[in-house]
C-alpha cells in the first residue's frame, strides 16, 4: 500500500502538509505485522504493569477518541454508532470542485460492495459546516442513493470537526482566501477497537482495491476474534 498523495489547492501549503504528514507516517506508523494482518497506525505508549507477580510491558495503542456529530438525517453520531463495527473515515465538503468528486466515487465502490454487510459503515466528515448544514448534507446523500443507516455525513463545530481530523491523521485546514479549504484525499480504515489500520488515496482506484482488500481482512479478523471470544 502506498503513502496517500494530496493534491494542490494552494501550492504551498499543500506541500507542508504533504511533509508533515509524511513524517508522521515514516515516524509514528506500526509495522510489525505478520502475513494475515494488517499494521496499527499512529503513535504507541509502553506501559509496565504487574501481572501475576511479574512486570510485563504492554503497548497502548493510537485510537479514535469520543465524539459527536449531526449526520444527514439530523441524528446524532457518536462513537457507539461505530461500535464494534469496522469504518471508513474520510473528511470532504459538498462544493468541492476538485479531489472530493473523485473520492465520492471511489467511495461509492466501497458502499456498493458492503451495502449488505451491517458490520460495516461509512463516515464522511464535512470541513464546510457554514455551507454543508445538515440539508444540504441530506441533498447530497439522497443524490447519491445511498442508505444513512451505512453512511453518515456529518457536520458541527468547526474546530471540532478538525480537531477530529487530525486524530484520523488526516490534512485539513483553511485557505487565507475566504472560503478556500486545503485537505487531503486519504481514507482512513478504523478497526472494531477504534485503531487506525489503513490509509489509502481517495482518488486513486488501485488505491481503492487494497482498502477494499484491507477491509475483508479487518472482517476475517474480527470473526477469527469473536470465534474465539
């Protein structure tokens, strides 16, 4: 899997991002894993705790903190909506003329493919909360035809949602033009325990084959869990 690209809506800025994200990645990424399973992204804590009278290290894990949203249907989002189930995140807004029509259709590959599987769902964020209010969100789902039960959209606070997006280790920010927007194209694949597992470009299709790929190892891996759990 590739890093995720970003794209350019005000060149200079889009290049810090891109430097700084990178960084991130080549710093704080996991990648241990073995041949079935997918790395843990983000930064890790070593913990020592006494168990059975010896000190073992334990690692504590990045994870998606609490929150909560509006979607399109005026309900509210929480991270007990994602419980237990393995998501997409990605962070977008309606006007966008630029990467985010490319995103929504690899997006809607993704919806297609898991409209019937309930263990998975879609999270699209909106950067634009003075423009996308919960109508214009609800427009631009029901343009699409696609169920809120699977894929929310969701809008609030301005400085929530980007404080939020940050935690995905996604690019977000505003443009000194009134109105100017700069993110990235990065979907992001959150697990069952709320661990970022995969982040893939948005834009780009063969991108998309190995989220979808990615993502039915997240659900062999959760049903080997729950068989053994």
């Amino acid at each position: 899997m590739n890093a995720p690209q970003f794209y350019k809506i005000n060149s200079i800025l889009s290049v810090i991002l891109f430097l700084a994200f990178a960084g991130l990645l080549g710093s704080c990424t996991n990648t241990q894993k073995t041949k079935n399973s997918l790395p843990i992204f983000g930064e890790r804590m070593a913990i020592k705790k006494v168990q059975n009278g010896k000190i073992i290290v334990d690692t504590i894990f990045h994870r998606i903190p609490d929150f909560g949203f509006i979607n399109q249907d005026s309900q509210q989002v929480t991270e007990r909506t994602f419980a237990r189930k393995i998501y997409v995140s990605d962070f977008f807004f309606t006007s966008c003329p630029t990467i985010c029509p490319k995103m929504r259709t690899q997006l809607q590959r993704v919806y297609q493919q898991f409209k019937n599987n309930n263990q998975v769902l879609l999270l699209s964020h909106t950067l634009d909360p003075e423009r996308d209010s919960v109508a214009v969100l609800r427009d631009y789902a029901q343009s699409m035809g696609v169920s809120s039960k699977k894929w929310h959209f969701v809008t609030d606070a301005k400085d929530s949602i980007y404080a939020i997006a940050s935690k995905y280790m996604v690019a977000a920010t505003e443009n000194s033009k009134k109105g100017g927007l700069i993110h990235s194209g990065a979907l992001v694949l959150i697990d069952t325990n709320r661990h970022v597992r995969g982040i893939y470009d948005g834009t780009k299709p063969e991108q998309v084959d190995y989220l979808l790929a990615d993502i039915q190892t997240l659900l062999a891996e959760k049903n080997l869990s729950h068989t053994f759990n």
